[in-house]
C-alpha cells in the first residue's frame, strides 16, 4: 500500500463529466489498496472569472477579500469531487487549506507555506478515507486570515501534502502528457521525457515551460519529493521528476541514469529589452542603474554590457525584464537619467529568449557551439547569451523564435520519431 498524493488542474476538473472522470481515476487509485490524498483547482476558468469580477466592483480589491473570493473557487471543486466519490460507493472527505493544515505567512495573494499540519488529513485516512484538498489556499495564524499561493498554487498544495504526509509519489495531472523536451505547439517533433532532474525542471520552468509550477518543483526538490507529471487524459505514464537522491537510488538498483547533454528547449516570449546608451565608463554606474531598476520593483534577468569606445568614454547596456515590468523601470531611470549621466534609453518589446537546458552540459564541451551553429546556419540573429552551469539561453527576434526553437530543437538530436499528441488544452 502506498499514499499517492493526486493534483488535478483546473481543465481536468472543469466540468461535471470531468469532475467525474477524475473521481472515477481517484477511486480505481484507491481501489488499488492506496491510501489517495487529492488536491484540487479551481474548475475551468473559475479563478480568472473571480478576478474580473473583483476587477468590475473595485479598482483595486482588498487583498484579504481578494483571497477570500479567489479561494472559493477551489472549494467549489473538492466538495463536488468528493460527492462524486460518495456517488461511487467510496467514502471522501473534503478539507479547505486551513482545515488540512497549509499554514502560510501572511501575504495575500502569494503566501509561503511554512508549515504543514495534517493532523485532520491523517485521521481521515487512517478511517479509511480518500482526502480531497482545496489547491491554492492557506491560513495565517497570526492575522487568522486565508491566504492563496498565488496563480498555479495548486501544484504548490500537491508537494506540500505529499511532503508532510511522506507521500511515496506526488502525480501532478493537466491535459499535457508530461514533461515534453519542448513545448509541442512550437515545436511538432518534441517528445515526451521519462525523467528529468528537479534542477533541469527548475531551470525549464525559469525560462519558459509552463507544465509545472517553479515554486513547487523547489519545494519537491528541499523536501525530496517525488512527482509524476501526467494527463488526465490517458493512462500512460508521464514524465518523473527526480531529486538527487532518488537518482542515486535508482542508479543504486542498477537503472542506467545517464544525464542528457541537452534535456529540453525553453521558450518564452514574455521579457522585454531595455537598452541604456552612452553610460559614462566608470566605476559604479552599473550599481547605479541597477539599484534604480530594482527600487521599480522589476525583477532583471539577463544583462550585457558592450565594450565601451575608446573615442567617447561611453558604454551602452541592454538588460531583459518582464514585459509587465518594463513602463516602471523605464520611467524609473528617466527620472535619475541626469543623475546617472546617460544619453538615451531604448525599449524593446520584441524579443523572444530560447534557453537549451541540460546536467550534462558540465561535463560535456561544445554545447553552445551547437547552438550557435544551428542559429547561424537558420539565419537567426543572437542579441544576447547568458549561461548558468546547466543552461544556455540566448536572445533573439520574437518573429524568430519559433524556428530557432525548432533548429535547435533538431540540433541537439531531441527529435522524436512522431509528432507530439496536442490536446487543444491549456497544459494546465
Ligand atoms: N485556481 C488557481 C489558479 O488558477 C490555482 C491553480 O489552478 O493551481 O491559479
Ligand atoms: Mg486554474
């Protein structure tokens, strides 16, 4: 007997005969001899609609009701997963964040779980019963508030339960077969990956990939918790993302662990370019303009700074920012543009950034040149590299990075036999 922690997203809850497909797949789980712990989204869109209606009363809602109206949406889901249950002869209880036990601290909208305390959860089970949990929402002790995890939560809810109840597995279900080696809308050829490393997958889902919340691939990879991404959709296996320790083990029992050069290809079209010319070349402008940048809020992800020329004395400086950052930065250091002494700046919103990501990269020489080489045969222009020990990424054109994401794609020798199954879903 093993406890399964379930997680399933708002497109396999969205409606009745969903709600019932899943309870049908949580009952066969149970029915297995597992003990199942499920938690649950919102259904469908119903968290993007609270939004707007918030948005249609008030300009800018009070964030404590703001978490309490978003938080609704998901106990709409678990009581009527767990009548779906009932309905199927099989006993089901529905718990809310604070009833499970998810104890944040007190920020509405993106609180941080810091405790877990099943206690309710376990007794539950301990009756025999399968334990549905609202995704997304937590409790404060302090100011006795709910609170929600920010958008994507519940997967965040999944690993936190499968870490406090020491799940054996943490199965987080969407409407994507798993972990793909692209993203199969962009590139048809991708193919779905058996296993990936926790800090492959952060580095995916930093640069791009939607399949699984950053925050709670973290979370799995402090508290050592399995996950099995996979679809709602079918009964094939997904993809498992494995910590360090669990790679040691299966290389342990003798499984060929082998770390790809090149595991995936990211892409993401959602930074922006900011380009500040002619800043005078001497110590302490680049802390200038960055504290600048900072104190707007925008959180910088890429930087470049050009050889300055020799005549001028000047330098220019690009950096990339969230596109929803970029009107505050930039008004920020107009501000201050006499202070610093710079001549112009430059927006761009037209970039798109590829990251190629891979544990074998550390040990193996020539990766980049790959990259670059397949860029420059398709024609395509980089504006900027940056590396990390595990990931390349480079800038360029938005019109471009679709097909740079497809050359480099082949490059690397990712391209599977067949094209990817697309659900016309949300991957979520
Ligand atoms: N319902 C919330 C959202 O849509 C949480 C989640 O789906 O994980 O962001
Ligand atoms: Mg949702």
């Amino acid at each position: 007997m093993a406890l399964i922690v379930q997680k399933y997203g708002g497109s396999s809850v969205a409606d009745a005969s969903s709600i019932k497909r899943v309870a049908k797949r949580i009952v066969d789980t149970r029915r297995a001899g597992h003990e199942v712990v499920v938690a649950v989204s919102a259904m469908g869109d119903t968290t993007d609609e609270l939004l707007d209606l918030a948005d249609q009363v008030a300009p800018i809602p009070a964030p404590r009701e703001l978490d309490m109206l978003l938080s609704s949406g998901e106990r709409i889901s678990m009581a009527l997963l767990a009548m779906a249950i009932h309905s199927m002869g099989f006993e089901a209880r529905s718990f809310t964040g604070s009833q499970a036990g998810m104890i944040t601290d007190a920020t509405h909208g993106a609180a941080r779980i810091v405790d877990v305390t099943p206690v309710r959860l376990r007794e539950a089970l301990d009756e025999g019963a399968i334990v549905i949990v609202a995704g997304f929402q937590g409790f404060n002790r302090d100011t006795r508030d709910i609170t929600t995890l920010g958008r994507g939560g519940s997967d965040t809810t999944a690993v936190a339960l499968a870490a406090a109840l020491n799940a054996d597995v943490c199965e987080i279900y969407s409407d994507v077969d798993g972990i793909f080696s692209a993203d199969p809308r962009v590139v048809p050829k991708a193919h779905k990956l058996d296993h990936i490393s926790s800090e492959e997958m952060l580095e995916l889902a930093a640069n791009g990939a939607k399949v699984l919340y950053i925050r709670a691939v973290e979370y799995a990879r402090r508290h050592g918790v399995l996950i099995h991404a996979r679809s709602t959709f079918s009964s094939s296996e997904g993809t498992l993302v494995l910590n360090q320790a669990r790679r040691e083990q299966l290389a342990a029992q003798g499984e060929h662990m082998e770390e790809p050069v090149v595991a995936g290809v990211a892409t993401d079209l959602s930074q922006a370019k900011v380009t500040v010319i002619g800043v005078p070349d001497v110590p302490g402008k680049a802390a200038e303009i960055f504290k600048i940048v900072a104190k707007s809020g925008a959180n910088v992800d890429m930087i470049v700074q050009n050889v300055s020329a020799a005549t001028t004395g000047r330098t220019d400086i690009s950096f990339t920012l969230p596109k929803t950052d970029a009107a505050a930065a930039l008004k920020a250091l107009a501000g201050d543009q006499a202070e610093v002494g710079f001549l112009s700046l430059v927006h761009d919103d037209q970039v798109g950034k590829l990251s190629v990501v891979g544990a074998g990269m550390r040990t193996h020489s020539g990766v980049s040149a790959t990259l670059f080489e397949a860029l420059s045969t398709a024609g395509i222009n980089i504006e900027m590299i940056s590396t990390s020990e595990i990931r390349i990424s480079v800038v360029v054109r938005a019109d471009d990075i679709a097909e740079a994401a497809r050359v480099v794609h082949t490059a690397y020798g990712l391209d599977g036999d067949t094209e990817a199954v697309v659900y016309a879903g949300t991957g979520r």
